[in-house]
C-alpha cells in the first residue's frame, strides 16, 4: 500500500494532467530536477535548481504543429500557426503555474522561446533554458538528429513549454528507445545545410549560427520560421490522418513546392 504522501503526488499530477488536457495540451510529462544533473546533456549553470534552488519538478507539455500548416513552409501560413501555439503554450503554463500556486506550492513558468529577437540568436545562438531537454527528461520523447524532441504521436512536430515548480510530482519514465530512425531527410532537406552527420551519435553536429542567420532572413521576409526538417520527418502518427504515413520523394517536392508559391506569400479569402 502506499504512503499518503505518494497518494497526493499522485493525485496532485493527475489533476494537473487533466487541466492541461482541458486547455488543449496534446502532451504532458513530468521530470525531477535531478534528471539534469545525472544526465548532464547540458552545463550546470543551466540546471533548474541552479537558477531556482527550491525547483524540484519541471511539467512540460506540447501541442501539436498541424503537419498540412507546417508543409506550407517558409509562408505566413505557417508564421501565423507558429505563433498562436506560442500565445497558446504560454497562457495555458501560466494558468497551471497560477493553479500551483492555489495549491500552495511556488511555481512559474519558462516561456517558449525567450529569446527576445532572432538577432540575439544570431549573435549568440544558446538558450538558457531546453524545453527539448526537459521533454526528454520528462518522457515526452527523444532527441533526434535536427536536435528537435522527436514524439510517436507527432514526431518532431510539437511546441512545447514547461513549468517549474517545488512540489514534488512523480516523474515519467525516460524513453530509452530512440525514435529518430536515422534516415538523414532533416540533414538532406535544410535549406542551408546546417546539419552534418555525426560520428559520436544519433544527433548531427549542427551550425546553429547558419540557421539563425537563415531564421533572421525569414523575419525580414514575414515568414519566419523554417521548420523544414521537421516537415520532412517520418516520424509520428499525425502522419496518417493526412495519408502521408511515410516520406517519399513525392512528398518531400510537396513540401517543397509550397515555399516556391509567390515566395510563400500566400493567403486564403
């Protein structure tokens, strides 16, 4: 039998997960603050409980990028979809960071993005907090080869957002099983050829510069982001409701073609 206190972890998580679900989030999954140090995929001064002592939980969830949207890109069509899942990720982690608080546990949220401009990016390309890495640390998913979290319900197409929070929630279990399956489309694919294959793992070496730059050019245009290698991806079952279960040559043109159209500067009356 367990201890009460595992009972209200318990309980504490499943009604988080349900609020989540009732505000639209496709994905959740919860880490301890401990995963970062014991797997270490990035420097301690990045850690949570390096920034805020008393974190001990990190709840992230994910929406999904609708893949017709996505293979639109680069266009306004798909800027526009980028940046309602990033009003949307934020006011949702906002209201369940506010319903921790209700409970009587400090809690906040780490926007999405957080960045400020792309042009910060492009003078130094590094985050100081991964909603990859903490997906992973969740159980979300995996990391893939265009270092994106690469999920079974969507692949490597999902917005995500995490809250953090001192109550003490029950983590999910890592994914050991690697989801990318190599296939090297993301690597082929990117318009700028920031990817090359590694030799020491799954992930490709990326420029980060390269892309940035490319990134800022596509600000400039209206029709920022890029998204390409995660178009391209076979990965996930969203794949299936389109009929695009898998990636052929066919299909890729497709999501070629659309960034061709009037320079992506499209609209629908």
């Amino acid at each position: 039998m367990k201890d009460p206190d595992s009972k209200e972890r318990s309980a504490l998580k499943q009604k988080l997960k349900r609020e989540a679900a009732k505000l639209g989030i496709n994905l959740t999954g919860f880490a301890n603050v401990e995963r970062w140090e014991e797997y270490g995929y990035t420097a301690p001064e990045f850690y949570p409980q390096s920034i805020w002592p008393w974190a001990r939980t990190v709840m992230v969830m994910g929406v999904q990028i609708f893949l017709p949207m996505l293979e639109t890109t680069p266009s306004v069509v798909y800027s526009e979809l980028y940046n309602t899942t990033n009003r949307m990720l934020d006011e949702t982690a906002y209201k369940i960071a506010n319903l921790l608080n209700t409970f009587g546990y400090r809690a906040h949220f780490f926007p999405r993005d957080c960045y400020g401009d792309i042009s910060v990016l492009v003078k130094k390309p590094e985050a100081a907090f991964s909603h990859v890495i903490a997906g992973y640390y969740a159980g979300i998913g995996t990391i893939g080869m265009n270092h994106t979290l690469i999920t079974k319900e969507y692949g490597p197409r999902v917005r995500m957002v995490s809250v953090i929070t001192d109550a003490v929630i029950t983590p999910d279990r890592i994914i050991k099983s690697n989801l990318c399956v190599g296939c090297m489309q993301c690597v082929k694919n990117c318009p700028v050829k920031a990817f090359t294959p590694s030799k020491e793992g799954l992930a490709a070496d990326m420029d980060k510069h390269k892309c940035a730059l490319y990134h800022q050019q596509l600000k400039g245009e209206f029709r920022y982001p890029c998204g390409k290698c995660t178009a391209v991806c076979p990965v996930g079952e969203d794949r299936k409701i389109y009929g695009r279960s898998s990636v052929t040559e066919d299909g890729i043109r497709h999501v070629r073609s659309f960034g061709s159209m009037t320079g992506g500067q499209f609209s629908v009356s």
